[in-house]
C-alpha cells in the first residue's frame, strides 16, 4: 500500500460550501422531523410499520441489483448503466413463463378451469425465475462482448458511453419486440398481490404480503449463495484477484477475459432475479422497467462504496428504507421519494464519494 | 537444445520501440541475469517471454515450443513463472489466498500441499501470516510471499523482476540467498536486477542491455571484471 501523507488542511471554497450545505441539511431534517414526530405526530405505529415493510421489500431488490454494479464496477471499473435494462430482460423472461404457464390447461375434477400456473404454483414460480434468471445472465454475457469488450483499453469514458447507448438500445429493442405497453404480471393466485399474513400493529392490521415475503428470503439466499461463491471459491478468488490487478492475475494462470465474462454472467444473473420479483410483487412490466430501479441501485452502489459487495447489499436495503419512510418521516409529499433517493445520490457524493461505510473498511485494513 | 531461446523479439509499446532485436538463451539449471539502467528494456524482455507484452517480431521458445502463440494465462501452466517488479501481490486477499492463487491452474493436491510446506520451509514468515491480509505485511514480506506465490505454479523457469527493490540491504542478501537456494533445488532463473553487483555474484552467466538492445554477454565473473560494465553498472572507476 503506498505510504501518502493526507495534505494539510486547507480550508477551501468547496469545504466552505460544504459546511455550509450540511448545516442547512441538518437543520431541515431536525426541524421536520420534530415537526412530524412531536409538534403534529401524524402517523400510527401501524403506519410506520407498513412503510418499513415496504422499505425492505424494495431494499432487498436495489440491493441484488446494486451488487451487480459493484461487481462489474470492481472488475472494469466502469458503470455498466444498462444494468437495470437487464434486470427489464429478466423480468419479461418471467412474464413470459407465467403467461405461457397460464395457458396450459390441467383441468381437476374439482376445477376443469385450473391452469398448470395453479395447479403447481411452485414449479411456476421456479420456472419463472429459472427462465428470468438465465436469459438475464445470458443478456449480461452478450452485452459484455458486444459492447464492452472490443473497449478494453480505451480511456475509461468510452465504455459509460457504450454502456448509456447499451442501455437505449436495449430499451428500444424491448419495446419494439414486446410493444409500449404496461402488462399485468399473471401471479398464480397463492401469490396473489397485497394479500398476505396480517399482524396487528397499534389496533390495525398491518399486511406481510406473501410476494414481498417471497422476495425478501430470495434475496437473502442470493445474497449469502454469492457472498460465499466470492469469498470461498475458486471462481471468486480469482474474480478478487483480477479486481485488483488484471497483469498479475494473468500471471498466475488466471483467464481474465474468462472472468469477465464470469462476472457478467453472475451480475446480469443478479438482475434477473431482481427483475422476476419485482414482477411478482410490484405486477407490472414494460421495456422501461428496469431504468428507475437500476439507476436507483446504481445510488445503493456508490452509498455503500462503488465495489463494495456489503456495501452494495446494506446501501441497497438502506436506500429502500429511506426512501419509504423518508417523505413520511420529513412530513412532505410522496412523490418526491425518488427526490430523496437521489438527493442522497447527490450529498454521497458531496460529502463521502467513498461510500458510508467505504472508508471504515480502509481503516479495517491498516 | 536451450531451455529458453530469445530470437530477436521486437516489442512495442504503441508507437515506441522498446525492445530492437533482444536475443538470449537460458540453459537449464542456470541463473541467468539481464543488467541495466533504467529503461533498457529488462522488465519488457520479461514481459515479452511471460506473454503480459507481446513481440511483434522475433520468437520465443520454450524447450522449443513457441511461446508466442500461447496467451499470458496459458504460458504459466507451460512452466514459466513470474515475480513482477513491484511484486504485484493481491494486498487485499490473505496470504494464504495469494499462495493459493499461485496454484490456479493445478489441480494435484497433494503435490500442491507438498510445494506449499516447501514454500513455508523457505520462508517461515509467511506461515505465521497466512491468514494476514497481505496489504499488510512489509515489503520484505511482500517480497517473500511474491516469490512463494511464483513457486506454488512449480515453475521450470523462474523470472524474477528487480526482487532486490526497494529491501533493506539485509533484506537484499536474504533474498538472494533464497534465490540461489531456489536454483540449487532444479529451478532455471532469469532475474533482471538494478543492483548489478549482487545479481552477477550469484549469476552464472549475463547480457547487459541498452536501449533496447544486448551490447555484452558473458560469464558473470568475466562481467565483473569487465571494465565499462564495472563503469557504468557497478560504480567502479
């Protein structure tokens, strides 16, 4: 590790400016949220509850999405901006399965209407995300060669530019083939959308839908399965090994190219498995899906520190939670929650572009 | 037949010329070594054999099969190991992890197993920091476990780039102790030095490089006592 000595402190006209910007910052946030919370509490426990909920649920989504920008931000340092197009893939792969699912007739004494996607809404939904998944991972893997791998070695602007037109062009292509439309994710009717296991919160019934259940444990076993592949396998040891230095890597017997291709694979895998849950909770799906949630993850990546894979997963969760409480918290308008989403985008990278908790990892390190 | 045959590579870096026609053999069993100031071309000779810097022109041949046509990841299961310059350890993976990633591309265990006790029997240190995040060990040690990661590919031919770099003269001597220890067990060395002195002593035979170009060859001992090589890389007058 070199060995720099920190420049003296200067106070600058951006430090000032800064200061200043944090000290608006706080005031606001203490004044509404004293405004909220005590002078005119307009919320139950019941509420708060709900919105936490459903924090989570979209956290854990941003957060699958996140790791596969800090993945590939890891291995290329680039941002792979059609990311979130992928993630669109992966949920149309899904759609597709459920509506073919939908048209096959197994009719039962009892039901001579039912479907094969109710008669065996497990296999479905496995189905489901067996198709999303691979053709995301797939999409991923091509998207790699075609866009990003005649740039190796080109000064790193070319390939965000080739990622921005990547993304466009996956957008355009989506809606040419599967037309403008918003289309009704066909559930099976055990994961029927907004019902689920009611708890009762401060003398109201508070929903866990079985979609958003469904899509938080998915999350999770995703999380923990790629965790484990990077940190104790051979294919994850060596995918470290080339985020730190492709040369030596090389050296020691390491197909570099071949891991790249690995990793985007892994993280358009990622992406599909985002974009078929987020099918199955949220119900809609069109060629423009995937540009919110994946420029929102893109926010949960640089949270938690660009290339960070904990950092990815706690930003991802984080910026859901924020974003759900948030306008409740601060008393203000709903729709501006993408406002506070990427306002947070904007002061990250005013106060801390390293991430939250980027430096406590460099400081673990000494 | 020569255990490595340099046959007049030409290689570029874009548009600049850094290597005009760099031939050299290495026998098996021998140390070879490659003196030269700063910007000769000793590191893009070893980048030019161990693939990271393709020639243009010339071959390369390992007992007589040819490198060139072989990619970076593929030259190291032929036999050829690396020690870079700057050692190029992976900071943020364990010591163990580095040593295991030297073995990538074996796949027998026990004999991987065997290297790995022989690596901690050269340097015990690096045993007692396996399971230390290599960023933080000393450049000393850093030295060591890049040298033990390039041994764990149980290499034939060992290339090693400036080792003595940037190590306190005890560290130096230590290193090349390890070096001739190395050689003595059957491994062939071409190590590329700035510290002329130290590589010809324990070398057996030399090319001094310039521009670009071998301008001597020799024995080592006739090297050392050669007087512009005693002039310009030895500080003699």
């Amino acid at each position: 590790m070199p060995n720099v000595k920190p420049p003296a402190r200067r106070v600058t006209t951006y430090k000032i400016v800064q200061g200043i910007i944090g000290v608006v910052l706080a005031g606001y946030l203490i004044w509404r949220l004293f405004v909220v919370f005590i002078a005119n509490p307009s919320y139950g426990p019941d509420t708060w509850a709900r919105f936490a909920i459903a924090g989570l649920i979209l956290g854990s989504v941003y957060a699958l999405v996140a790791i596969g920008y800090t993945l590939v931000y890891g291995i290329l340092r680039m941002i792979n901006f059609a990311h979130g197009d992928i993630m669109m893939i992966g949920a149309f792969g899904g759609y597709f399965v459920f509506e073919a699912l939908k048209s096959i007739p197994t009719p039962t004494l009892a039901d001579p209407e039912l479907t094969f996607l109710n008669a065996h809404p497990v296999l479905s939904v496995i189905a489901a995300f067996i198709v999303g998944v691979s053709i995301a991972a797939l999409s991923g893997y091509f998207l790699e060669k075609i866009a990003y791998r005649p740039l190796r070695g080109a000064p790193r602007l070319v390939p965000l530019i080739s990622a921005i037109g990547a993304s466009i062009f996956l957008e355009n292509a989506a809606q040419l083939l599967f037309g403008a439309q918003r289309r009704d994710y066909a559930n099976p009717i055990v994961l029927t959308r907004g019902e689920g296991w009611g708890i009762p919160i401060g003398g109201s019934n508070v929903i866990l839908t079985y979609t958003g259940v469904l899509t938080v444990v998915i999350s999770t076993l995703i999380m923990i399965a790629l965790y484990l592949l990077v940190m104790r396998t051979r294919l994850g040891r060596s995918m470290r090994a080339v985020s730190e230095n492709k040369q030596v890597a090389a050296l020691m017997g390491i197909d570099v190219d071949g891991v790249i291709s690995r990793t985007f694979i892994i993280s358009g895998a990622l992406a599909g498995a985002a974009g078929v849950m987020w099918g199955i909770h949220l119900g809609l799906v069109y060629h423009f899906v995937g540009f919110i949630p994946g420029i929102k993850a893109f926010t949960a990546a640089v949270l938690g520190g660009i290339g960070n894979i904990p950092g990815a997963m706690i930003g991802g969760l984080f910026l859901g939670l924020v974003e759900s409480l948030g306008p409740a918290g601060l008393g203000i308008n709903f729709q501006l929650k993408d406002v506070i989403a990427f306002g947070i985008l904007v002061l990250v990278l005013i106060f801390r572009p390293t991430g939250i908790i980027g430096e406590v990892l460099t400081e673990e390190k000494v | 037949m020569a255990m490595l045959e340099v046959k007049d590579i030409h290689t570029y870096y874009g548009n600049i010329h850094a290597l005009k026609g760099i031939s050299l053999t290495v026998e098996q069993g021998e140390i070879v070594t490659l003196i030269g100031s700063n910007g000769a071309g000793k590191t893009t000779t070893l980048r030019s054999i161990c693939g990271l810097q393709k020639p243009r022109t010339g071959s390369i041949q390992l007992n007589g099969e040819d490198l060139n046509s072989y990619k970076a990841h593929q030259i190291v299961s032929k036999g050829v190991a690396m020690v870079p310059e700057g050692r190029g350890i992976f900071a943020r993976l364990t010591v163990a992890e580095n040593l295991d990633l030297g073995a990538y591309t074996r796949n027998d265990r026990t004999a991987i197993q065997e290297d790995l006790e022989r690596v901690f029997t050269i340097f015990p240190r690096l045993k007692e920091r396996q399971r230390q995040v290599a960023g933080t060990l000393s450049g000393g040690e850093q030295q060591m476990l890049a040298t033990g990661r390039a041994l764990m590919t149980r290499p034939r031919l060992l290339l090693m780039d400036e080792p003595s770099m940037g190590l306190a003269p005890v560290l130096v001597e230590a290193i090349f102790d390890v070096i001739k220890a190395i050689n003595k067990e059957g491994t062939t060395i071409l190590l590329v030095e700035q510290n002329a002195l130290m590589a010809l002593s324990i070398a057996h035979r030399g090319y001094v490089i310039q521009t670009g170009q071998i301008v001597l060859q020799d024995t080592a001992a006739n090297l050392k006592n050669n007087e512009t090589v005693q002039k310009a890389y030895l500080g003699i007058e």
